[in-house]
C-alpha cells in the first residue's frame, strides 16, 4: 500500500513538471508589506517577514494541538487557531539576520515543516533569514563577480579513529592557476552547531567571494571543521582532543589534497564563541603552525587564569607573542558579554597588536559573526 | 536576558572542550542488540537499531505531550510514556537502508531532534538508516580508497532568473590531471526531495568512488540539480521549464566550469522518479546532448501516450533512436509498479539496447536507487 501511494503520487506529479502554486495556507499570499523569508522551503509563503518593521507571521497546520506557540529570539507568542485548523502568530521585531526558531506544539518544541532546518543547540532547527538593505549585500549572493566553491569532504582521521566531514571554500580562481598556491584559513563554528554553520547559517563563501573579487582580502582556502568528535556505533563514548585533530591530522590531510603554502605565515585559524576558544586553545599548543588569529564572541578565559596563565601561557612574554603572532583579533556585540577587559589587560601586558572588532547591535548570532569575517578575512596575510 | 543565557552556556561548554556522554534519555546506552543509527545527531544513542531484527526504538522527552507516535513506512506505533515523560517506541523491522519517518505529537508530524533532518516530501523529515552487512560496503566510507569530492556551487540561471545550488561530483585523479577532460553524468532526484538527496541521502559520493577506485566505472563528473524551479520572494510564482534551465543553463555552466569534453557522447543524464520523467523529458527535447540516459522508479509515460508518442515521439524511429542513444536503462524494485510491460513494448518495437535493472525486495525507496547507480554508472562512457 506505501508503494501504491508513492508510485501514485509520483505519477500524479510528474504529469505536472512545472512547479505550479500550491495548496495549503502556507502557499496563499502574505498580506501587503510581508514577503516569503529566503530561508522558507520551496513556495512556501511563510514565515513573512515585514520589510520596514521587520516583524514575522508564522503558520501552522495542526487541528489536532491544543496550544501552539512560536518560540524565538527567547520569547514566546501564542498563535491563534481558525476554524480549519491553521495556527496563525506574529513576533516582534527581529535584529536583521539569522535566527533560529522553534515552534512548540502543546508544549513541545518542533521544527516549523515550512523552513529549512540549521543545526543549533544541538538539533535540526528551524531558522528564519531576516532581511535588511544595501548593507547585507555583502552576504547576498552577487551575480556579477566570480563564486568560489564550498566542497563537503571525508577524509579519515587517524586521532578520531573515524572518517571526518569538512566543508573546504577554494576560491573562484583555484582552478584557473593550477601553478600557484594558496594561504589557508581554519575557521570554527561554535557550540551547538556543526561545520555547516558558516557555509549555511554565515553565508561564508559570498563574504569571501565579495572581499576577494574587490581585492579586500587575498584569494584564500578556507576550512571549515567540525568543532565536535563524533563516535561510531560501536564505540560511542567522545575520545581523543578536538585540537589534536585539528592540528595533526585536519592541517597535514590539507596540505596534501590542495595546493597550499604550508609554513605558519600562510596559516590561520578563528572561530566563533567555544570555535574561538578552540582557537585560542589550538595556536597556544601550535604556534609553529599558526601566525594570525581570531575570536568572534569567543575569547573565554578560565576562571583561575589571567593573562599570564591563559592558554597555556600563550601571552606570558608580550614580546615572544608578537613576534610570532601577526594579529589577534577579538570580536563582539554589543549586546552580549564584553571581552574589554581581556583585551585591555592584552594591551596592558604589552600585546598591542590586538584588534578589537565589535558589532552594533547584536547578540550572540550570526549578524555578529558574519560581520566579524568581513572584517578579520582582510587583515590576514601578506600580498606576495 | 537572551544574551547573557547564551553567554553563560557558551562559557560552561566551552570549560570543558571534550565530548562527555550527555545527559538525558537520548543518551543512555541501548538495549543488548541495538546500536545507535549513523543518521544520529551528535552522540545521540536513540533511534537505536537491532543489528540482527532491524527492528528500531526510538525515544522522544515531551512529557506535555497526550498522545506520541512514531510514524515509518507508512504505519503509525503507539509509544509509551514513563513517569518523566519520555516516551519509548519501537518499530517492525524495515528493510535495509534509509528511511524517512517522523514523530506524531497529538496529532502532529514533526521530526525527531535526535536525528539529522533529510529534505523529502517538501519538508525537512527525520531519516534513519538501516544497517545492512558487507552486500551495503558499496555505499559506505572506505578509509583505502581515494574519494571525490561533492562541490557545492550557487550559479547564475538567466532562465531562472535566480541563482540556483547544484553539488557537483569531482572525482578523486580530478585534480591530480590538470590536463585531463571527463565526462559528465547530470543524475536527478525525485519529488519533494532536493539537490542534496543524491549525496545525504543517496551516498553517491561513497558508490562513485568505489566503482572508480575498483576500476569498475571511468572517473567522471557527476552533476545533481535541483528539480524544482525556486522563485525569489518578489517574484514567488514558478516560472520556467526545468528542462530548458537543465539543457540551456546547466550545460554550458559545467562545460566552462570544469574540465569536461563537450561532445554528446560524453554526456548522460539519469534520475529517479520524477527525476527519471525529468530525463526522458530532457533527453526527448535534447537529443544533441546526450548519449546515455538511466530513469530509475521513473519510467513513466502519460495515459494516453504509447511508445510511439510518449516523450515527443523518441522512440518511434526505433532505428533512429539506437543509432544516437547508446543506452535506456530502466530500473525498479520488485515492492513499487513495475516498467516490465513498457520494456517489453520497447523491445517489441525495436529498441533493443534498453537495460532492464531489478532490486530484489525494495520499492520506492534509496535502496533501489543507490542499487541502480551502481548498476548504471559503470555501462555509461566508452575508455578512450
């Protein structure tokens, strides 16, 4: 019966190749004002996002719930129910961005089926694109300059004992200079997410893409890892060091498959909130591979350590720090917990090649943090 | 209020950088027999599979919740709530290979945050993959063998007047032969999927490189589209014909992108289900383009077409159509409606280099597609 069901309604589409307006009170236009957010699923109109107040309507379709909410940005809003079962609800204004979302379903939160879905906190979420004007163009596609590539790889790790999913941006021009090389920058998600935040949720490569066609930043790889170390089946306890990994197997695995200049110069990391501190963790155990660095919401110190203790006495002798280390930068929002006294204690100490990067308006989110890599991508390297 | 939250759990992780066992019911470790599912998120022990029954527990935390399901392969199994309201359920078992199923939550269907989400029926579902023995090595990792890479490229579609995301298959000596041209495969999937069906869902990264790593098919490109027409929000209509943005937009983007010989004879298209109607279609319009064709669950011609009329009339000339084509290759599982009488009405007419292929004991499902790559890839292409 699945079969007959299936074959049934694959027959019954296919008869109808052009993707015609749905059915469904997802698919009816949005009132006047709202516009489908671009990270709906295909046709759907909701969630719709108010262009000037940048307020969202959401739907539901669920007759048989008893309490539906939206559940976003850390608030929650009851929708209404109408007679046929639709739930209907609009949030407050949202920062211009990505968020993610949840609808909770008689106290149960669950995915919104009318959205994609982006790993965070550790599950599938939903997620909702809020637009803004001309100054997100730098995270838009642009369809007038040349686009790199964002290659999903595997490869095997010897430390994990398991094969290792990467996501590699190689840009536009990679594969018309088959002689020359390239800088590498290792760049980390944070908690909660996997190696497809950056791709996916930061929009990377059209950040890279536009910094590299306006000649802001230098034609760069830039590798994006899993910041978490899976297990498999048989052996499902979490083993071996995530820095490790990074830097004996990820790097070396790198080296080999692109063409790269593999000395420290030609070598960076960064990483947002716990990416950054596995930043900070993997330079100060590897400082003969590293020469530049950066932390997007992310430089956490230990409770007993200062300056001269953190990271494994890292920034112990200023001088020593700044000979190897061409730039730490240090990024923030505003509206999330502030590294200034991190990075004035740095300073203090004789570290003045910190940057401090912070971010107008925003919290812990990905505004933030795209904001932060168009502005750390340009500082890094050395136009040969 | 948000913010200082999210900083404070960014902080707790990031104090202890390994991966623990977690907490909750999601990761305690399975019954005697049982694994956890490779589509698992993050070191979720649940959904769990028996290695030997194939029957799956799965486990959901919604203690708000009056009724949970789990709904699979077409039937819906009661689950149970213990006093912490974790509810507990188990399935018959399913044949090997993967499955999209979801979680009914009074009533609901939503996905199961203990599994990674998987595009299908025009919604992010939950998936859980069936372990098999040896017979499925072809479509897992393996560590011994060089693997390809799947590119993922947003490009430009006047036709479409959009950007559109293809991945794109670049297999392992790629690179390593700046010199050399491949052949291109263009493999689509079916309704209410998406371009990432074929390499998530599908493994075909892991088949190809096998079959090319064996020696069994030639290395070659193999490009998955999207076979819907996207629209963007100030234009949220469908427009277009998908076959001409394959034929007219497609085509010559892969040919100025990579290394690939341009001739017909170079060039095969294949797909599954609507995807495989998609082909025909395509092949039918575009007999200039393509040598080889492959439709999989998909050979479907319209009610009142026969063989002489169906896809504009290709196979009437059964002279005309061998002497271009070089094969039609028909696949189908035994549990889904069979093609036979159309095979046969094709070789009655003439066409007698089409290859019927069977997968024993599937329907309309990923085993019977991953089973026809590997039967389909290596007929494809001549050694030069």
């Amino acid at each position: 019966m699945k079969t007959s069901i299936l074959s049934a309604l694959a027959i019954l589409i296919t008869l109808n190749l052009s993707a015609q307006p749905r059915q469904g009170p997802q698919f009816e236009p949005p009132p006047e004002g709202f516009k489908p957010a671009s990270t709906n699923i295909f046709l759907a109109n909701y969630p719709a996002v108010n262009q000037e107040t940048r307020e969202a309507i959401f739907k539901v379709v669920a007759p048989t719930a008893q309490h539906v909410q939206v559940d976003i940005a850390g608030k929650k809003y009851d929708m209404t129910e109408d007679t046929a079962g639709v739930w209907t609800g609009m949030c407050d204004p949202q920062v211009v961005g990505f968020h993610y979302y949840a609808i909770v379903i008689d106290g149960v939160r669950v995915t919104d089926k009318n959205t994609l879905t982006f790993f965070g906190s550790n599950w599938e979420m939903s997620g909702i694109e809020i637009p803004e004007g001309p100054e997100g163009d730098y995270y838009r596609f642009n369809k007038d300059i040349p686009h790199g590539q964002v290659r999903s790889i595997y490869y095997w790790s010897d430390i994990n004992g398991l094969e290792r999913h990467i996501n590699v941006y190689v840009p536009a021009e990679y594969e018309k200079n088959p002689g020359k090389k390239y800088p590498v920058l290792y760049l980390v998600h944070g908690w909660g997410e996997n190696e497809n935040g950056w791709s996916r949720q930061g929009h990377m490569a059209n950040i890279m893409d536009g910094l590299i066609a306006s000649g802001k930043a230098l034609p760069m790889i830039v590798v994006m890892p899993s910041g978490d170390i899976n297990t498999n089946s048989d052996v499902r306890e979490a083993t071996g060091n995530v820095t490790e990994i990074y830097a004996n197997d990820l790097v070396p695995f790198i080296d080999l498959t692109f063409r790269t200049y593999t000395d420290r110069e030609h070598r960076a990391m960064a990483g947002l909130s716990r990416g950054g501190f596995q930043t900070c963790l993997t330079v100060s155990t590897h400082m003969d591979k590293f020469a530049w660095m950066g932390t997007f919401s992310g430089f956490f110190i230990r409770g007993d350590d200062g300056i001269e203790t953190a990271f494994n006495g890292m920034f112990k002798d200023a001088e020593a720090f700044k000979q190897q280390m061409n730039l730490l930068f240090i990024s923030t929002g505003t509206e999330e917990r502030s590294p200034e006294q991190w990075v004035k204690a740095l300073r203090d100490h004789g570290i003045d090649n910190v940057v401090s990067h912070v971010s107008e308006g925003t919290a812990h989110e990905w505004l933030t943090w795209r904001r932060a890599l168009k502005d750390f991508a340009p500082r890094i390297f050395v136009r040969e």
